[in-house]
C-alpha cells in the first residue's frame, strides 16, 4: 500500500541525507519534490497547501544546530503534521444493547464483506455478539452473500427480511434481543453512482432505525473520485465515519490522507485483504510510519501475536536445530494465510518495502494451492525427507494432486530456497535476510 508516495518521499530523503546542512534553497526544493509527489498521490491541493506552509513555517522558524541532522529534521516534521492533517484514531462507537451500524456506499465499494470484517472485530477485539441484516432489496444476490458470509463465520443474520421489506426493520432491535446479540449491523443497497432514488431510500432507512452510527464504505482504489463521492453521501445522507476497503491495492493513498480534512469526518478501519480477520483500526502513526520508510514494528508484532499459535512456537523451537521438511513449509504456507496480506507485512518492516515490488499477490495465492495439493499427496516419508523424490515418485504425486511434473519439480525448488532462508535467518537475522533478497 501507499508504494507510490513511499518511494518519492524515501529517495528525496535519501538524497537530502547526504547534503549535511541544507540551506534555504534546498528546504524550497524539496517542499517542491513533496508537493509534486503528495498531488501525483492524489492528495488534495488544499491539503497539499495547508501541509506544505506549516511544514516550511516550522522549519523555517528553526535555527538549526550542527548536532542536528536537517534532512531528518524536516522529515520528522513531515511526518507529525501529516500525522496531525489525517486526525487522531476512532473506532466505530458501540453504546449499548440494540445499537445500529448503518453501512452505506457505492455498489462494488466491499460493503457485505465489510459487515461481516466488522462483525468479527467488534467479537474478537470488543466481546460483543454481533447480529447482521441485509436490507438491498434492489439486489437478492447481495442478501444471500450476507447470509452466506455470517454462517461460515457464526455469526446470526437474518435471512426473511425481505419478505416483509422496510415493516420488518422497526422490530430489528427486538429480534436481535432475542438472539442474545449486542448490536446490530445493516448492510444497505447501493448504486454505481450517487442518485435520488438511493439518497431517498437511505434516508428512509436511518430515519427509521435512527442509527448509533452511520458509516461510509470506501473503495480505497477510487483515487481522486474518493472524495466527491464521500461528499455526496455526506450532503445526501450524512454519515459519521469511514471504512476504507481493498486499502492494500492502494498504492497512492492521496484519498486517505485528504478524508478527515476535506471531510471533517474520521477514518474508522482499513481492509488490508480478503480474509475476514483482515480489518484494522486506521492508525494514522502508523500509516505515516509506512509512507516514510520508517516501516511499523510494533503493528508487525501486534500481528504476528494474533496468529501465531503455540503449535507454531514448537515448530520454531524444532527448526532452531536445524530440521525443515515438507511438513515444516506447510505449516508455514498456512501461517501466510492466517496472516493476511503479504505486501502488508514487508510494509511493516524498515527497509522491506522496495522488496514487496517483486512480489505478484495473485501468482502467490496462486502457488500456495497448487504446493498444499503437491504436498498432500506426497506419503509421510517423501515429506520427512525430500531427497527420496526421484522421477517416478515426482511423476505418481503429480498425477495424485493434479498438476504437472514441472510443478513438483517448482516446489522442491521453493522448497529448498525456503530451507536456505531457514538458515540464514538463524545465523545472520534480519540483515542476513535483506543481504539475501538483494
């Protein structure tokens, strides 16, 4: 996410470092490259300007000693009133038993999944028991993804809404009560466009559930088109906060930086994937971290908490002593799963984000399938010890999984690149690792 801006603002920096001090010419000329950069972003021009005039007006103000390193300076004020321009953190506020989260947004922007991501938040992370209502009664398919979607997560939903149409939501507070569920969240219809009819029927709709909180989802691949329709729905059906979706494809990140201060309104969460673990609190620390090249350690950790099983702890402690099988690269294809978004995490890590460029997601996902399949039909013994896999044996599990040869041959080749970065991690650590990839 973000790579576009992130690669300007690091190579400019990156220049400037080696300048020692920098005299008033090149503090203009590089507010002139960030300018440039942060438009190119999609940031808006007047948050562009605003950004730019405080962050010269501070610097300026400064007399800069020889201790202090100037390009770093100007890079830490950057960063706070970048920070300060995107607003400080707000979750999606839950009051009480019965409250409403009213989801509205353009067709496409990732609502229904989005219903189901929050849900699943607000049970992990808060403790409440979430009940979820489809009422786009434009489109039947998108009831039956809700329903779908709730049920392989456990979560209740109500599935005969719409045969009683707008009567049944004045008794959705009693019917989620009766679920022994905290509070409720309604998926609404949407349109490819902003028009009356759907500007009608959402406020329709908020007047009759009267809403705790109205939240606007976001396609966050929208670009500069973000903002006009954030307005739209704010001047149409008002609205108390965003969700950012597909946040991970975002490689501009120009809406995001604009929203609180063109909007006036804060950004709840960010979709960093497709999995339904994957929504995150919108952290504007953090983000600005990333776009800096800084990466974002502690959100690193924080993640690697929430998926790493003791299961996995045990594993580490077996390759510690230097044994990898194929059972071993399952299990690790598995936690890249549980994980999330890959492009994500090099994100996280200071000095990882050029590395992501040579990442494919899809090809990776891709892989990943055809592995497990390979290696599932592979017998106990070929997986303890690769090296029993000869022609034949590479011919019979290829035709066991479905795939070609030339596949089992890709993946002892993955394999044992994967047992090579094993070793090196446990000899030389984050920089062998980086010395490697390079």
């Amino acid at each position: 996410m973000l790579e576009f801006l992130q690669e300007k603002i690091t190579k400019l920096f990156e220049k400037l470092s080696k300048r020692g001090l920098l005299s008033e010419q090149d503090i203009d000329d590089a507010l002139k490259d960030i300018r440039i950069a942060l438009l190119e972003a999609d940031v808006h021009y007047r948050v562009v300007k605003e950004l730019l005039e405080s962050v010269k007006q501070k610097v300026m103000g400064e007399e800069l000693s020889k201790s202090i390193n100037p390009s770093q300076y100007l890079l830490g004020i950057l960063k706070s009133e970048l920070i300060s321009i995107m607003g400080a953190p707000a979750p999606v506020k839950i009051n009480g038993t019965g409250d409403i989260v009213m989801l509205v947004g353009l067709q496409g922007t990732g609502k229904t999944t989005t219903a189901v991501k929050l849900a699943k938040y607000m049970k992990d992370k808060k403790g409440l028991k979430p009940y979820l209502v489809s009422i786009d009664f434009n489109r039947p398919a998108a009831q039956e993804q809700l329903i779908t979607l709730a049920k392989a997560n456990g979560f209740p939903v109500n599935e005969d809404i719409s045969s009683k149409g707008y009567e049944a939501l004045k008794d959705l507070r009693l019917v989620s009560a009766r679920q022994g569920c905290d509070f409720i969240i309604v998926d609404t219809a949407g349109r490819l466009h902003i028009d009356t009819a759907l500007v009608s029927e959402l406020k329709q709709v908020k007047e009759t559930l009267n809403p705790a909180q109205t939240v606007l989802v976001v396609d966050s691949m929208m670009g500069h088109d973000v903002l006009k329709m954030a307005e739209g729905f704010m001047q149409g059906v008002g609205y108390d906060g965003a969700i950012f979706t597909k946040f991970e494809g975002d490689t501009r990140g120009g809406a995001v930086i604009s929203f609180r201060k063109i909007i006036d309104k804060p950004i709840f969460y960010t979709g960093i994937g497709e999995a339904v673990s994957a929504l995150e609190p919108f952290d504007p620390d953090k983000l600005v971290a990333r776009i800096i090249g800084s990466g974002d350690l502690s959100g690193l950790v924080e993640k690697m908490t929430e998926v790493v099983t003791q299961e996995d702890v045990e594993d580490a402690k077996h390759l510690a002593k230097g044994k990898f099988t194929f059972q071993d690269f399952i299990k690790q294809l598995k936690m890249v799963k549980r994980i999330g978004s890959i492009e994500s995490l090099f994100d996280m890590v200071p000095g990882f984000g050029k590395l992501k460029n040579n990442i494919q997601p899809d090809a990776v996902k891709k892989d990943m399938k055809v592995y497990e399949a390979i290696i599932n039909s592979m017998t106990n013994q070929e997986r303890s010890n690769p090296d029993l896999l000869n022609g034949k044996r590479k011919q019979r599990i290829a035709k066991g999984s479905g795939t070609k040869p030339e596949d089992v041959n890709r993946l002892i080749k993955r394999f044992y690149e994967s047992q090579r970065m094993m070793d090196i991690l446990q000899k030389g650590g984050i920089k062998g690792i980086k010395k490697y990839l390079h």
